[in-house]
C-alpha cells in the first residue's frame, strides 16, 4: 500500500487539491489519491479518539498508520510514559474497532542510543501496546544489529526500512521483514540541508525515475515472505510526496502486479 506522511498540507492546494479546497475537505481529497496515510500530527499532540472517529467517518474506505506521540518517543519522562501511552491507545479506538489502522509508528531519534535503558525503555513501551500492529524507525544506527533484529521478530514488531540521504549520522539503509507486514518510509536525499538549521527544507525533495526503479527492487524485497508492504513518502515540500508516490504506483502496474499486498 502506497500513500503519504500527512496530508494537510496548504501548499498542496494548487499542485494537490484543487484550487480554493478547504482544509477540512483535504483529507476527503487524500483519499481519492491514495488507500492509506500516515497520521504524523500525532507526534506534536496527543490525538483524541474523537479525532480519529471522524477521520475514518470522513474516509471510510482510507486505512491509518499513526506515528506516536514524541512524549513516548524524543521526549520521555519515565515516570509518566506509561500513562501517555495510556492516553495513546484509547485513542486508537476508533481505528481499531472499524478495522482500519494499518500500524503504529515510534520514530526514535538519533539521541535514542543502544544501552541497556533505552532496551528495557523500548521494551516495556512496545508491551503497552501489544496486540497492535506496531513499527519501529531507529535514527541511531548501534540499533542496526541481530539482536535487535531478533527481539523485533520475537514481537511481531516491523523494522522500518528508510531512504534517507548517506551523510555521516544517518543509519545505513537496511532491508529486513521482521513482522507480517513491512514499513518503508522515504525521506528525501536532501544531504545538503538534511542537517541544516532551516529542517523544513530536508524534505524538499523529488525522487528521479532511475531512483523509483532501485527503490522499486527495495521495495520487492521487503514483500518476500511478509502479507503487506506500507509505504510512506515524507518527501512533502510542494507535493513532491503525491507526484513520486503516484508514479511509484503507475510503476508497480506497468510492471503488471498491481498495488504491492
């Protein structure tokens, strides 16, 4: 499945959504494009079942990957994450009783090292979402090893795959399935402002054709042995997300598999 990280984006407006379009018609407007989306405002505050109920009222036919709020992911309070997580799950209520949440996605930051706190932290969070279909992104590349590897097969929990440009603090890019579906999420290649001050313009990017056709043998991969791949474009500045996922799905059919399970 193929879609977009977010969806209300105003200067979509014009390249996206038709011109004069409302953002409360946005995400009605998404899903004429696409059969799945990534939710990332629910990373700067906390989603309320409310929210999501009408989302899935709005598009019913649209299926929900979340990413986690940051107070479970970049900014932790060990005394408090547990009912933060709490708060999260309750949220996803809605999604889960209608049969559309695709996947929960904890994006961890570069600072979140491989120690022995940040295990047991980890650990202990992906327990208070069991019986969900979860996903974990590691900016840290210490996490790249088989143990991680082996405890996230133990789970059922995806280790997500990323495109990101190869600068020095980036992980390596690594396909493995760890779960019954895969998560690929691409970034952009923006090396030059990937570290910048100015972070809205690290996704400003446009995927080239030769670059959807490696990422196409990427992709092909991760579907060996796994029921669904979800694929995410973050790449958002000016569209650039919808034209590139568009493609790489026109790629998918003219190759005659259709939309990838």
């Amino acid at each position: 499945m193929i879609g977009t990280s977010g969806y209300s984006y105003t200067e979509w407006v014009g390249p996206v959504y038709p011109k004069g379009t409302k953002p409360e018609e946005f995400l009605s407007c998404y899903a004429e494009l696409f059969a799945t989306v990534e939710l990332n405002y629910s990373y700067y505050r906390m989603p309320e079942a409310s929210q999501l109920a009408m989302m899935h009222q709005t598009a019913p036919a649209l299926r929900f990957s979340i990413k986690a709020h940051q107070s479970l992911t970049h900014q932790i309070d060990r005394q408090s994450y547990k009912e933060q997580a709490g708060l999260f799950r309750r949220a996803l209520v809605p999604l889960c009783n209608a049969g559309v949440l695709e996947a929960v996605l904890f994006q961890f930051p570069f600072s979140f090292h491989y120690e022995v706190e940040q295990r047991r932290y980890l650990d202990s969070l992906l327990r208070c979402f069991a019986s969900l279909p979860l996903a974990v992104e590691f900016r840290n590349s210490k996490w790249y090893n088989n143990r991680t590897l082996d405890a996230l097969r133990e789970r059922k929990v995806a280790f997500v795959s990323l495109d990101l440009p190869l600068v020095a603090g980036n992980p390596p890019m690594m396909d493995v399935s760890t779960a019954p579906f895969s998560y690929f999420r691409l970034h952009g290649r923006n090396k030059e402002t990937w570290w910048g001050s100015d972070s809205s313009s690290r996704y400003d990017y446009h995927y080239s054709d030769k670059e959807l056709l490696v990422l196409l043998e990427r992709i092909r991969s991760l579907a060996i042995g796994t029921e669904k791949v979800l694929i995410y474009f973050n790449n958002h500045r000016r569209g650039q997300a919808v034209e590139n996922a568009k493609h790489l799905q026109a790629m998918l059919e003219a190759k005659g598999t259709g939309e990838m399970p």
